[in-house]
C-alpha cells in the first residue's frame, strides 16, 4: 500500500489563467516522468492567490472555470490524479479543489472554514462549503482539505478521518510568508496528524503577490507528526514522496482516544479507480532544510522584489542612495533580487550631504557592480526657494524646507521613471513608517517598499545578514556606525525627534504587533509620557501610510491590507 | 397607547468615546424638555462607525464599555429610555445596542446579520448576537434590530414580531450614503413595516468618516410603511414622534397572513416599568422634504469636506487652481463648506498656461471671496530641466516632463500645507482616477479627493448646481465650454488621450460600478477595442489608485476599500 503523491509547489500569477495552467501542465509531464499518482497543486493554483475583488466579476468566475475544464481536457491521457484549486461557480461562489482524472473533474472540494481575519477577507468573496470529501482511489482513502480548514480542530479533517475513514490528508494552501510561520505550520500539521494517526500533505504556494510573499515550504509529516519531506523554501519545486500506509493505517485502527468519537459525521466519498500502479521501485524524497528566521525574511524580501517586478512588467529598477543603511539593504537586496545590471542607484546630493554619505554610497554601487547616477538637487532647491521667498518671507526655516528637498528627489526618481521605464523602489523601514518619519511624495515616493515592515533595529541585522551573501561586504563598515541621519539640514540625526531605535522598536512592536496596551509597555519599563507621545506619532501618521507604496509584510502585523485603522480617530489609549 | 419617540441623529466621532457620551447627554437634555419616552442614538454611537482596527486592541474595547457605564450613571434620575449602539465586549465582541434605564443598563441586543461587503467588514470584527429581544415598556412591546438586520427578509424582526409580538420595531443604523440610497432605504424598511404591519423607528448616523458619508435622513414608518416623520439630511437632528399603536396593534392582529407563520421563534423579553407617562398634548412632528440625487450628492461632498477638515484637526485648505471646471468645483465645496476665509487657491503658471486659465482662475477666487495666491512654477521647472539635462540628453520630451510640471505643483502645495498647516485638497475626478489621467505626487498629492467618486459628466452636472447656490454664478460660464485640458505641452487636450467623456463616463460606469462584461457594453453601441483599451487603461492604473488620497464615497461603487483589486493582476478580460 505505496502512493507516490507530487507537490507541486508553483508560483501561479493572479489573473493569469493561461500561465497558470501551462505551468500545472508542465509540472503533469515532469511528474508522469516520474511516475507520480497523485499529484497535488496550492490552493486556488488556477487564478492565483488572493484574487480580491476580481472574483466579484462575472467573466472573472467564468474565465476560471474555463481554465479548469482546459486543464482536464488536455490530461486525458494522464493516470495521475490531480488536485488543484481553484474558484468553484455553481449555485454560489466557493474556494475550491477539483480533483481531475482522466480527463474529467471527477469532484470537487469546497473549503469549508474561511479566513477573515489579518490580510485574508474570504467572506467577502465566498461561501462556505460543508461537505467534507475522501476520495477513494482504488482503495486508498483521501481526505481534502484547504487551507485555513486544518488550522481549526472543528475542521472538515474530523469528518473525513472518522466518518470518511481517511487515511492521508491533503491540505493544500496559500499561506503567506511571516516570520516563524514555517516552522508554525509544521508544528500544528504535526499535531493534526497524531490527532488521527494519518499522514498529512502540504502543499503551499510560493511566490510574491503586491503585499504578500508565499514562501513554499511544502512539506509531508508521517502519521506520528514527523516531518519526512520538505520542499524548498521561496523557490518553485516538484517534490516526490512515496508514502507507506500500512503502518499508518494499522495505528490509526489501533489509536484508543479515536474510538471517543462517534464515526457517524457525515463525508461525501468519491470513487477513482485506475489510478494507481504501484511503482517499480521506490525513490527518496528530500528533506530541505529550515533555515534561522533572519534567513527567511531575507529570502522573502529578495523573492516579493523579484516577483513584483517582473510580474508588473518591469525590468530594472532606480532607487535613492543617501549612504545609509536603509537605502543600503534595499539596494542590496534589490541586486540579489534582479542581477546588478537591472538596478541603479541614484545619487542625490544636496548642501547638507556629507562626504561620507557620497562616499559610502558610491562605494556600495562599486561593490554591488550597479550603475550608479549622481544628481544634485542644489540647482531644483534653490528654484523652489525663490519661488516661495515671496509667499514664505521671513518665516524661519522648519521642516518645510527638509520635506522641499525630499520631494525634489522624489520627483527626479519619477522622473527617471517615467523617462526609463525604471521602477522606483522605496527605502523607507518599518520604525520611520510607524511614527512619520518620511516625507510624503518624497523618499515615500515609488512603487513598491521593500523593507517597509522591517523595524530599524531589524534592518542592520538584514544589513549584516546581506553583506555574508555576497563574495566579500558590500555595504560599508561605516554604513553600520554612523548615526541615522536624514541630512535635511546641518547636523541632523534622527535621535533629535525619535529616541534611540532599540527603545522605539521594542516600544512599536508591543503596540503595534501586538496590540499591547500602554500599562503592559509602561510595565516593560518605558516611560509612559514616552509610550503616549510615540503611540501618538503613531495615530497622527495614520494619513501618510494611507499613501505609502505597498510593501512586503513579513512580520505577524504589517501595514497595508493587515492594519485598517481609520485616519480620523479621536481615540488615544490610556 | 401613545408613545414618544426621540431620534438622535448624531455626528458621533469615531474613537472619540467621552465627546460621544457628552454629545448624547446634551440630546438626552433636550429630549427630556420635550417629555420624550424612548430616545434612539445611531448604530455604535459610542464609539463611532466604523472603528476598523481599533476593535481588535483591549482597551479600545474596554473605553468604549466604560463609555457606556458612564452614561448610564450620568442618567440615574431620567425616565426616558436610551438606546445607544456600542460595542458589546464579554464572552466575545459584538456590534450591539444598550438599552438604558434610570442608570441601568436594562439589556443588550447584538447585531445578527453582520454585513461583509462593500465598504464593509463586520466578519473581521464581530461575532453574530442570535437572540432576537423585545423590551415590554409599559406594556408597549418594542423589537430592537441594528442595521444590516432589517436588509434582510430572515433578520430578527420576524421572530421579534411573530414570537416576542414586537408592535413596534427601533433599528439603529450606520448606513452610509450613496445616491439614491435615502430613498432605497425608505421604500426597503417600508415593506419590512408592511410585512409585519408594525412602525418602524429608522435612526440613522450623520456625518463625514474617512471616505465614507453618512447622511442622516433617519425617519419613522407607520405599519402600512408610509413615512410619517423624517429627519434632515446631511446635519445633526434631533425628531420627535409621537407614535400612535392601536391601530398598528389592531392591524397587525387582523393581517392574515401573519398567520402563516408558526409563532414559535425564540425571542428574549425584557420588561422596564415606569417609563412612560403620557403627554399631556400631542405633538406634531416634521416630513423633512427629499430632494434630487444630484442635490444629495452635493451635500455629501460639502458634509464630507466639513467634518473631513474639522474632525482632523484643520482649520484651512489650500488646492491649486488651474481654471479648469475639477478644480473650480473643489474649491467651490470647499468654500460651501468650510467658508471663503478658509480656502486658500493657488495658481501655479507655467509656459504652457493660457493666459484664458489664468483670468478664469481669478475670476472664480474672485466670485467665491477666497484668497488666491500666484506661484509661477517656470524657474523650478527649468531648473529640474538643467538638473536632469546630461541624464536625459537628447530624448524627446514625453510625458515625464509633463509629470514634472505636476509634480512642482504638488510640492509648491505641500510647503504651504507644511508651512502653513493647511490641507491640501485634491480636484482629480472619477474618470481620471479610473483611467489613470492623473500625476501621481503631481496633481493627486494632497489629502482628501473631494470629488474623486465623480465621473467628469458629473463634474460640470455639480458645478451648474453648484453655481446656482450662491447669489450669483462663481464658476466662469468658459469654464464650462472650454476644451478640458492638463496644459502641460502646448495645445494638449484631454481628447488626445482619452474618447470623449461621455462615451468614457459610460464605459467607466458600467464596467466599475456595475460590473459589466465587455460583451455586454460592446452591446449597448461601443468598440471592442475602444472597450478593452479603456480597460486597460483602469487595469494599470491600479498602482495609482493605491497611493491616492481618500476621497468621498457617493457612488455604488467608490475607488478605495470599496473596490479592492490586486495591482500584480495578470487578467484581461475578453
């Protein structure tokens, strides 16, 4: 009683049908190669994940029911089974797999528990299915599952194990990438899969799509929980396991705790025969392995930079180089994104630009090997000031005056923009996006912030992290010393308006990414004038984020889709 | 069996938890006055609607319950009873109603339809009530329902009538405007009230929340669903009705087919004694007239504008004034709204300007007693020009010098916002935003759209109107005739671009606001290829949309979380 299951971990585009299914296809003829049975596809593979509100459009739901009739069509030939997902359109609208065979979609699986919560709104767009489905394949019995359906104990896994006699579950997913996540996921798997002595297969998305980056990690724990295959992280992958079920079916009928639940919950089961020869001789899956969390988000940002480009149509991107860190890991990690040749760095320097600054950020475009411009703004700032002279008269210099010059380098970089067909990347981190401390139409001027949701502190560990990926550093000692400065004005450092970072993140990400509130932060040992006055910035920036390019959420709370906070709010906590 | 009835039509602040409470109490007071027996407050009055996010902190939830505590203990010694909506916080978090009573809060009714679409996400938020109530006040039997419950046919109005014999249905509501959306409420809750052959108190929210508006328009509908009592639109109300229930009690008895349905469902009865003493004399109440859509909609932009500035915290505005009909209808509503001394237009010249553009431009600052400053942007431009000049060496001039026109622009008003503290208005219209004919950080940069939801047709539709509510005419008559132009290369007009706006306005309408499948506009007498090109254009301007300002919601179908699509989208439909 051998399966040979596929993973076929795939970057599905959203809205791209055609693509998506030419690539199911290919990953069908590599998988028929190796003799694969059943092979098994991420969550709404077909039209790609989240679709928002393009499921509310008639042709959308048509159009994806087309592409899975396609798929069947041209697998007619074909002994494995498939499942894939995708947007079930009957009598009302479902998250769904069908699984094919021989041509024809011989069910179809709709998710039964919905998530609402975070960056998902899938009641927004679908019912809830409450059928749970095993499919019998010439005697091996498979239950389904999608998603969100096996990160509750209520879930249709019950049904199908106790009532449908399951013994494998597949769940496939679209579970996108934050920090520990992969290892979470395996945790909870790993307990459903002793709950009921079955063996459970994984398969997630991977990819990057606007906010979100899907990282993969596909993976099959045995009926004790273990983990015995594990695709690759942030990469597309075909990964091969055979699976033995005496075993597991033996301690499945064996579990004493399984005969506590009444079998009468109601499962649909659909039959499949021809499916399975079992195979000559047996392989050995692969195990990839996990790597430390800081590895992860590196990976994440550098696939979600990559995928936004070239998804978007765009080839090469343009980004500011003040000689900091924050400019420096984003340029960095856009170079390990797209290839040094597609990323140019942009010099911008104005009279309060320092030496160093020019220095260090010419050298860092000399050790990443990209192009790099230099444009001073001295000629623009001085236009500007004279135009205002009149309007402005005596009123003394204040943070005007800074935002001018931030804006003037946004407008170059649009401008090269428009003139080059470069995307503009935003360098700004997740501390100066959390308290303001970004010029509007300035340096959050672009279209897509790659380290928006990394915090300061953060960022010079992803700085250290970057610089042992390449041959030798590429961001400069002195990078990593010097203290933030935005050098809007003489003598300028961030600390003047911020305290130091290390108390700021703590302090941001208490309030911020976990919703504490003032007494537990006071309590951490801050200051609670100091707590009010930061949580304050953070209201009052409300309006900035609201503007900001989207950005790769990595952490368990990013802005964009996740925090929809209103900008008028009377509420300051207390 | 008479009863009083008090409609507090509140502006209620979202997050502003003690304003709140102070604003009831002083409705509380006049109510009183009026020997008022029962006084009904909007949907979430407490707290504001919608708070988004702030739901999900702990002490956001715990404010808002000690808001209600409060109030009850400031209303010990009032016989009236109160219903105010808040967010009910125990054993999980519901979108609720407290009824109030000589300080007590005598019982809570929880929402049990939550809406999820739209502008709206009350699944992220909140858990359903199942327990539909009637309090017997005095023997008067009253049902309560909360918004999104009385939409639809299976909500708890049915079993409060037919199993807790409801004579008399309250709904709270937050129900935000879009045209046409008074009367729909009307003739909808008409035929609830018909159904059951009971009256229902409609209360309704007013005031302006981020993109949404809310118009007010509360009414009372006796049992045969005629409106006997309504509330102004677009301000603060306080109504008063006195209900009369014998008849309503009799016909409800006598309606036949109410006795189709078994009267077995569940119900919760609360009884508060000593409420009511009848009123010495009865009194009339008032039928507030409805007026035009395009009326309505006016008001909504001046209301949104109004509470937009003031409830952040601005006394003043500033937008550029380019002659052209978008920005003289902005400034024209923001004037209505917030007054001449309040509005600060700016002209910002270029070589490409018309001297016809200037005059208009003066004319209308002239016509609406606001003051108008000059800011040629020629040097500035020429010095982007010089700076850029080695960069771009002999490439034609494309759009990107178009855009860094724009671009000046919008930095020339955001150092007077910086400077000055103004907000700075946006005039870009709903066919720009669609299509993507609009700068971003140029002529989008600011904070509040103010005419965003308005298709360009609409644009001069509003501005007649608009014309017409003041002593005399203040947008010139050639702003109307002219040909709409950017003016950012000589003799461009918007018709280079893009199909006459009447044929796009259709276009746009049907495809976003309604839906449409190209085959079916294609249908209505428009090119294939017209059609796609336009959607094209809506596609990939998505990116542009994200970064927008928020605007007013007036139509079925707003830009913003309205309208929620990918901008990595690879679907075209066909």
């Amino acid at each position: 009683m051998v399966i040979r299951i596929g993973l076929g971990q795939i970057n599905s585009i959203v809205g791209g049908m055609d693509e998506n299914v030419e690539k199911i296809l290919r990953y069908v003829e590599e998988a028929e190669e190796n003799n694969v049975q059943l092979l098994v596809f991420p969550e709404l593979s077909i039209c790609g994940y989240p679709p928002e509100d393009l499921v509310l459009r008639l042709d959308f739901l048509q159009a994806n029911v087309r592409a899975v009739e396609r798929l069947a069509q041209s697998t007619t030939q074909k002994d494995l089974v498939l499942i894939v997902g995708f947007v079930d359109f009957k009598d009302d609208v479902y998250n769904a797999a069908a699984i094919i065979h021989r041509g024809r979609i011989k069910a179809v699986y709709r998710k039964s528990i919905l998530p609402n919560y975070g960056v998902f709104d899938e009641f927004r767009y679908f019912a809830r299915g409450h059928k749970p489905l095993v499919l019998n394949v010439d005697g091996i019995r498979i239950g389904l599952t999608i998603c969100e359906d096996i990160w509750v104990p209520e879930g249709p896994m019950s049904a199908e194990v106790i009532g449908g006699s399951a013994n494998l579950i597949i769940n496939i997913s679209a579970s996108p990438f934050e920090t520990g996540k992969p290892r979470v996921r395996e945790e909870m798997v790993g307990v459903r899969a002793r709950d009921y002595r079955v063996p459970v297969v994984y398969t997630n998305l991977v990819g990057g799509q606007d906010e979100l980056v899907f990282d993969g990690h596909s993976f099959v724990v045995d009926h004790t929980g273990k983990v015995i295959s594990r695709a690759r992280g942030f990469e597309e992958d075909l990964l091969i396991v055979d699976l033995h079920l005496e075993e597991a079916v033996l301690a499945k009928l064996h579990e004493p705790r399984r005969r506590q639940v009444e079998g009468t919950q109601e499962c649909e089961i659909v039959d499949i025969e021809g499916a399975l020869k079992p195979p000559e001789d047996l392989i050995k899956t692969r195990v990839e392995p996990l790597k430390d969390d800081l590895d992860w988000t590196l990976e994440a940002l550098i696939l979600a930079v990559k995928d936004y480009v070239r998804k978007n149509g765009f080839q090469k991107v343009v980004l500011g180089l003040s000689g900091g860190i924050d400019s420096s890991l984003t340029a960095s990690i856009a170079t390990l994104a797209l290839g040094p040749e597609n990323v140019k760095g942009v010099l911008m320097p104005s009279r309060y630009t320092s030496k160093e600054s020019i220095d260090d950020a010419l050298a860092l475009g000399k050790n990443l090997g990209i192009q790099t411009l230099t444009i001073p703004i001295e000629k623009a700032f001085q236009a500007f000031l004279e135009t205002l002279e009149e309007i402005f008269k005596d009123l003394p210099h204040d943070t005007t005056e800074e935002n001018l010059q931030a804006r003037i380098r946004g407008n170059i970089l649009m401008a090269l923009s428009n003139k080059f067909g470069w995307l503009v990347l935003v360098p700004g981190n997740k501390s100066e996006m959390s308290v303001g401390y970004a010029t509007l139409y300035g340096d959050m001027a672009g279209g897509f912030a790659v380290i928006k949701d990394i915090y300061k502190t953060d960022v010079y560990k992803l700085a250290n992290l970057v610089n042992r990926r390449f041959p030798k550093p590429v961001i400069p000692e002195r990078v990593f010393k010097k203290p933030p400065t935005a050098e809007l004005r003489p003598g300028q450092t961030d600390q003047e308006k911020l305290p130091p970072y290390e108390i700021l993140d703590d302090i941001l990400r208490m309030y911020i990414d976990e919703d504490k509130p003032i007494d537990f932060i006071v309590n951490e040992g801050y200051d609670r004038d100091l707590v009010k006055s930061v949580i304050k910035m953070v209201k009052n920036s409300e309006y900035k984020r609201r503007q900001a390019a989207p950005g790769v959420k990595v952490s368990p709370r990013a802005f964009g889709k996740e925090r929809r906070l209103p900008i008028t709010n009377h509420y300051d906590p207390e």
